[in-house]
C-alpha cells in the first residue's frame, strides 16, 4: 500500500503509522499528528492528517509520542473518538498498541507501532491500562532513516501486518498460502520467485504447493528446479540460510540447478513449530547478488514462524472436525441400531438436505435470489440432518419397532383368543347336545338330525368368527394416508362368547379396537405421543454439545424438522416466518425418505412419482414450502444417493 505524503529528513524515525481503511493509504507518525476536517495553516502535511467528512471535526483528535509511547486523546470533538469500540473521555490520554483500531466518527483507522517502551517510562498514572505483555522484549534504537528508507519501512511494516492479519483471519491452508506468496513481494522488493515446500504427513518429505514469480507467472512443479543442497541443509538442520551471492558462495556454487536458473542471491527458512519441521519458503533473484540482507531473513524467518503455527492450528481443527464427524456419525449409528429396520434414514436425509440446500443456493428465482448458504451453514444443516432423530434413544423399543396397528404379541393374544372362542362355542353346543339327549332321550336318526343341526350351526358360527378375523387382519395394516376406520370393527366389538363358567367375554378389547382404529400410521394416540416426544428429546440432547460458533443453529434445525407452516406441526407449533429456511429443508427431505424408503416393516416404498404426489399434497395444504419443494422436484437431488 503506498503513501502519497512525503516525511522530511529531519523527522522522527518512523516506527509507527496510521492505516486508514477507507482510503487505502498509511500515515507515517512523528511525535504528534491532529487528526480533523479541514487543514491546519500552522501545521505542515506530515503533522496533519485530514479526513474530509462532514462527521469529523475540524479538530477532532491527536495523537503524541510520549515517553516512547503514543497516546490518542479526544479533542473534545462532536462524534466522538473510540478505540475497540470504546468511546474515549475527552481530554484523557489513551495509550495506544500495535494493531488498535480508532474509529474517528465513521472513518476507520489501524494504528501499527514497532515502538516497545520499557515499563519504567510510561507514566505511572497511566501504566496500569498498558498492557505488560508490550514489554517482554525492548527494541534497540532504530538507525537513522532517509525518506525513501522510511516508506520501505512503512510498507514492510504494512506487509507484516497484513501477514499476522492473513494467519488469523483465514480457515484454511489454500487461503493462507495464496496470501503469503502475495505478500512476500512486498516484503523482499527484490526477490523474484518464491517458493513454498509443506509435508502432508508428519514422516513424509516437503512436496511444493506454491511457486510464483514476481510477474505472477506460476512455475509448474514438473518444470521446477530446486537445489536439493539448500532444501537439505535447511530442512535437517532446522536452520534459516542466506546466500548473499551463491556462485561465490562454496556451499551452493558448484550446483547445477543453481547455476541453471541463474539464481544469485537466496534465502530460505524452514516452516518451525515446536522441532517440527512442516515445510519451508524459499526467496529468491537472479539479478542482484546482493538482494537480501540479514534482516530480510530475519524478516522471512518471522513470517515463517507465524505460517507454521497457523498451519499447526488447521491441522488441530481439522482433526477436531474428522473427531466431530466421527463423533456425529457414531452416535447415528449407533440410535439406527435401535431399529435396524429403519437403518440409513438419518444418513440418507442428510445427503438429501446438503444436496437441496446447494441447490436452493444455485436456485435464480426471485423468490430464492436472496437465500445464500455458506460451506459452514451447509455443514450446519448436515449434521442438523444427521442427528434429527437422535431423541428416538428415549423411545420404547416395542413402539419404535411397531409393524402394524396391533403389537406382534397382542395380535399373537387375539388370534389364540379366536381359537379359545371357537372352542368353547363348540363345547357350548355338544353340551346342549348331550342335555337334550339325556331328557329328551332321541332316537338314532332324531339325535343325528340334531348332531348334524349343532355343527352346522358352529359352521356357520366359525364362518362368521373367520370373517371378524379376517376384517381384523385388514385393519391391522397401516395406512400411508388418512382412511376411515372399518365399520366392521364395531360388529366385532359387540360380539361375546361364554366362557365354561357362563361368564360372557368380549371378542375385541376396548383397547385393541382404538387401536385398530387408527387412521393413518399404526400408532395409537398414547404412542404417537412417545414418538413425538424423539423431538424434544432430540433438542434436550443437542443443546448440551457446546457447538462452535458456525454449528451453533444445529439444535434449532433439528428441533423444528416436524413444525408444518400452518402452525398444525410439532412440537412447539411454530407458523410461517418462525421457521428457518434450513429446517424447512430438512422437513421435506425427511417426509420424501420416510416415503420411499423400502426398509419400512410398516409399508412398501412408495414410488418416486407417488412419494411427488403425496409431498404436493402437503404443498397445497400448506404444510411444507412450495418454493423449496419446487428446487426439490427440479434438483432431483434423490437422484444422486
């Protein structure tokens, strides 16, 4: 970034400079700079930095180099002065370090110091506020500086500025390594190519990831060239080398591939954390043989030590998240268990809902434009995905696993009481039988007229009793949509037999008729409200993982995933608005596997295009969102599991 202001001979050395955001230029500091509207007739360029804004005064701030520190101080100005969002009392002094950002009404500034005061001369009523840790190491005086000396300086500052902020704003290797190579021009105006070495595995050699001339012309790695001496002594060593002139240096002139590319003056660090070598950069020219000095290796080897920490950190998030994948995968697993029949829901809905988020992201239409979802929120609603149902722990076994209306036992119970029905019907009409014969003392035929009449008559009993058991069977199956309950059943529920002592007893119990009257599914009333209760569980569940910052909407997702815009959903029945986009997708990806899934003990998969119906329905009804679903059915996101 360069400064268009000039700084006189005679100035201070220039250890510290303002960075104005807005304006994309750095100020060079003195002893005392005003900071305000309109320009000072008594103060020279380089002692006033004007911002021409209506919000600023036109005296509205200073900043002094006092005991070898600077201090900003509010001129009692309109809009006031604030340092990290803290608005400063006018008139009191405010110590000031290297990376504070003032905000002077709506323009933003950096200030960057290299300047290390020794405790003992900050003045002891404002010593306290500083923090100690300025002081581990003083700085010995800066030699004497030219102009020209000092805006190099100034943009080597600002380039190491730029380094510390690229290791602690970026996520990832790739974003970190392109902003290096960017920023080692800066730092070394003489170097020509940079290279980068990085080893994958902790046993393995260094491979290049990044190599780059001056122009921006990127070297292959097939067509590279490096000298395996330099690398060698660098990375067994663990030590920064500095070759001023390297044909006449006796380590490196006789190589080939030094000679070959011409290179004259090198330098190149190792990549150091804790005796770990992860890599190296290399910096080098082929036109000045006097190109870097020790202060550029000193220079490299900072920017190295700060690159090798924030590689080791991506590698400790990257193997927290491998840990919370495996963590989040384990834990489905193991809840799928449960219910093996329904084994691969969860693992399915999530690659359902990732595949229409993307989607939904891509989607142009007006009424989506306006819905971007980042890798991190695509991530958030996978795993949101993956643990939707993980409050089915709490469920009952016998309720998750439930085929039909009736439990296998109860049907096991109501069958064999048909049998016992049979029976004694059978033994209620060979009694009669063997009465009449005893007081009406029948003849041979007259008692076989009789027989014949009593077993027709339990045949036709027995056919009616098939009959009730049969409809029963119907009944028990569930049904994928709303369906009136058989009229049948109310026969049978008024049916009885006698039992040997001559007490009556129903047929159908009141309890297994309520359940074979269920309308939709094959859970009664009491057991729908088990199953539900897998949401609140769900959330109890997830709001105890302390979620990092970018998963933190994972609960909520996953809370919601049986809410229906109309309000008719649960738990909470929350409407329209109230519910997230993201769990607006995970519904219908829910509701779409739960149809056509063919590992249900309940139903057959639903086909495709039927499973389409069933969700257009709830479309019309309100309960799910038309526009998503509409992405859904376009995407065919099913398509790709």
């Amino acid at each position: 970034m360069q400064n268009t202001r000039t700084v006189p001979e005679s100035a201070t050395p220039v250890m510290a400079y303002l960075e104005v955001t807005a304006a994309g230029k750095v100020f060079p500091l003195h002893d005392e700079v005003l900071i305000g509207r309109d320009p000072q007739d008594s103060l020279s360029s380089d002692r006033f930095l004007c911002i021409p804004e209506h919000t600023v005064s036109r005296r509205h701030a200073r900043i002094r180099l006092r005991d070898g520190a600077y201090f900003v101080e509010d001129l009692h100005s309109s809009n006031g002065t604030f340092v990290l969002g803290k608005r400063l009392q006018p008139g009191a002094w405010h110590p000031l370090r290297d990376g504070d950002e003032l905000a002077v009404a709506a323009e933003h500034i950096i200030f960057h110091s290299l300047l290390v005061p020794p405790p003992e001369s900050v003045p002891a009523m404002i010593k306290q506020t500083v923090d100690a840790t300025l002081y581990a190491r003083p700085l010995a005086a800066p030699p004497a500086q030219t102009a020209g000396d000092a805006q190099l300086t100034i943009r080597k500052l600002h380039a190491m500025a730029q380094v510390g902020i690229a290791v602690g704003a970026v996520t990832n290797s790739e974003t970190l390594i392109e902003k290096i190579m960017n920023l080692i021009f800066e730092l070394f105006p003489l170097a020509e190519r940079a290279f980068i070495l990085l080893s994958k595995n902790r046993d393995e050699a260094p491979v290049q990831v990044a190599a780059r001339r001056r122009d921006g012309t990127v070297d292959r790695g097939d067509t590279l060239r490096l000298s395996r001496t330099i690398v060698a002594e660098v990375l067994q060593n663990k030590l920064a080398v500095l070759s001023v002139d390297t044909l006449a240096d006796r380590r490196f002139g006789a190589q080939e591939s030094i000679v070959d590319q011409g290179i004259r003056s090198v330098m190149c660090a190792p990549l150091l954390l804790e005796d770990e070598v992860l890599g190296l950069i290399q910096v080098d020219t082929s036109s000045d043989p006097y190109a870097f000095k020790g202060e550029d290796l000193q220079m490299l080897t900072g920017v190295c030590a700060e690159m090798a920490v924030a590689l080791k950190n991506f590698q400790l998030y990257s193997d927290i998240e491998r840990l919370l994948e495996g963590f989040v995968r384990a834990s489905v697993q193991a809840i799928e268990e449960r219910d093996p029949v329904t084994a691969g829901h969860s693992f399915r809905v999530a690659h359902y809902a990732e595949g229409l988020a993307q989607a939904v992201d891509r989607a142009d239409g007006p009424e989506l434009r306006q819905i971007v979802f980042t890798k991190d929120q695509l991530r958030e609603i996978r795993y949101a995905a993956l643990l939707h149902d993980f409050g089915k722990v709490g469920v009952r076994e016998h309720v998750l696993r439930k085929e039909k209306k009736l439990h296998h036992a109860d049907m096991r119970m109501l069958e064999q009481r048909f049998k016992y029905a049979c029976a004694c019907l059978e033994r209620q009409a060979y009694r009669q039988l063997a009465e009449r014969q005893c007081e009406q003392a029948l003849g041979v035929e007259a008692f076989r007229e009789e027989k014949r009449r009593v077993e027709a008559g339990l045949r036709e009993e027995f056919g009616r009793l098939d009959e009730f058991l049969a409809a029963i069977r119907r009944a028990n199956e569930p049904a994928i949509s709303y369906t009136e309950a058989p009229r049948e059943l109310d026969a049978i529920l008024d049916y009885t037999y006698r039992e040997p002592d001559g007490a009556a007893v129903p047929l159908l119990l009141q309890h297994e008729h309520l359940a074979l009257g269920v309308s939709k599914g094959c859970l009664t009333a009491e057991e729908r409200k088990q199953i539900e209760s897998h949401v609140a569980d769900t959330y109890s569940f997830l709001i105890l993982i302390p979620w990092t910052h970018d998963l933190s909407g994972v609960p909520a997702i996953a809370h919601g995933h049986h809410e229906k815009l109309d309000g008719s959903g649960y738990p909470m029945g929350l409407r329209g608005g109230q519910i997230s986009v993201q769990t607006r997708i995970l519904t219908i990806c829910d509701i779409y596997d739960a149809l056509t899934a063919g590992d249900r003990p309940y139903k057959k998969a639903v086909p495709v295009a039927e499973a389409l119906g069933l969700l257009e329905a709830e479309c019309r009804a309100g309960h799910i969102d038309s526009r998503l679903f509409s992405v859904f059915v376009e995407s065919k996101v099913w398509a790709a599991a």
